[in-house]
C-alpha cells in the first residue's frame, strides 16, 4: 500500500508558468520534507515541516514555497520555473526529525520545463 | 555544516562478487549513518542505518561499518545479484542532528 503518494508523476509546465506539486502521506508522520533531485544527484533538501512549523533552507530559492494545510497534505509551488528547475522531486515523510526516525520517500514527480 | 563525499560514484562488480562504498563526513558530532538505495525510477529507500554506538551492523547480505575516529563509513554488500544494481546513496546529519546530508551516491551495476 502507498504510504507516500505524490500527484502527478510527471508533470510539464512552460517557462514562467506556475506549477504545483501535491503529496500526501497515509502514515501521520509528523515531519514532511521537500527534495530536488538533479540527474545523477544526491537528493538535495528544500524544506520541512514539523507539524505547521515551516522551516526553509538557506539556500533554496524564494522562488520555491510550501503549504501545508493539514497533517496528510503538502505542497511545492514553484512561482516561475525556469529551465534550471527541472528535476525529481521528491517528498518525504518521517515520524519525528530527521535522525530519529526513518525518512519514507514518495515515488517523484518528474518535472519539465519547455 | 556537514560534508558528506561518497566514494566511487561508479561501481562494476561480476554477480557473486563483493562490493564496498565509502563515505567520509566532517562533522564529528554526527551520531547517525543511514544507506538508501534507489534503483531506477523509484523512491529512494532505507536499506540499512547504523548509529555512533556501535562499529558495524548487519543484515544478511549488507553490512555497514563506522569509523568514528576516521569519520567515515562504509557500506558492504556480500554476494552479490543483479537485483542490487541500483544508486546508493550515505548520509549524515547536521545542524545538531536533525537534517540530513546526503553523498553524491554510487551506481552500482552488478554483471551476471
């Protein structure tokens, strides 16, 4: 049974156009996290929630936000894709912060950007 | 904040034979080590994780291992299957434990 679900698999958007990427997460995990994975890349984290509390990394573009309006629900939106924002992403999902418990991933959204 | 290098980031092991990947960190208070494997088009999954209390764990065909003097640790896998082909990716916590931060991975292409 999926336990992390992320809608849609593959999405394309145009350039400056806004998009939105849906997860949710069947486990009542605590902890929801963003990752953008490049080609051949490490996953590379571009926020989290602990419950409502956001928490942004320094180096994550303000072009990328993040809602999270219930305990199953999050999302990505990025603003004004440009073509340097096609990746994976990924969301993940834990009990309780990041070394304390396992991280469950969802199977991607694949996005591009013409 | 953390340094996490990963070593090599390609790997060509014939079926049946071992294969180690290494990973080096730099924040000496890291206390937890997870591998996750992805294989390709899928989610990255847990596979094995290890904490600064002991040296090495296992699991039937993989094994980690830790050097906390070194900073380092390494993955092990015995035996290995065409099934085990895949990116593996280390990864170590920072900013006091909490987040994660992941290697470069290695592809591992196991031959039959």
């Amino acid at each position: 049974d999926a336990m992390v679900i992320q809608n849609p698999r593959y999405q394309v958007t145009q350039f400056g156009k806004p998009v939105t990427l849906s997860c949710s997460q069947t486990l009542n995990h605590n902890v929801m996290y963003w990752y953008q994975q490049k080609s051949s890349q490490a996953p590379k984290l571009l926020f989290h929630y602990y419950d409502k509390d956001f928490n942004n990394e320094a180096d994550t573009p303000d072009n990328f936000q993040s809602r999270r309006p219930n305990t199953s629900f999050c999302f990505l939106d990025i603003r004004s894709p440009g073509l340097g924002d096609a990746a994976m992403y990924l969301c993940a999902t834990s009990r309780d912060l990041g070394t304390r418990s396992e991280q469950y991933f969802g199977p991607g959204t694949r996005l591009t950007v013409t | 904040g953390e340094n996490v290098e990963q070593h090599p980031s390609t790997l060509s092991v014939q079926e049946g034979d071992s294969a180690v990947i290494k990973c080096t960190y730099s924040d000496s208070a890291s206390n937890y080590f997870p591998w996750y494997k992805q294989e390709l088009g899928k989610r990255p999954q847990l596979i094995i994780d290890i904490r600064s209390n002991v040296g090495e764990k296992k699991d039937q065909r993989i094994a980690v291992t830790l050097n906390k003097t070194a900073k380092h640790f390494s993955l092990h896998i015995t035996e290995t299957q065409p099934e085990d082909s895949a990116v593996y990716f280390c990864a170590a916590p920072r900013n006091a434990g909490n987040m994660l931060t992941f290697g470069g991975g290695t592809r591992l292409m196991v031959k039959p």
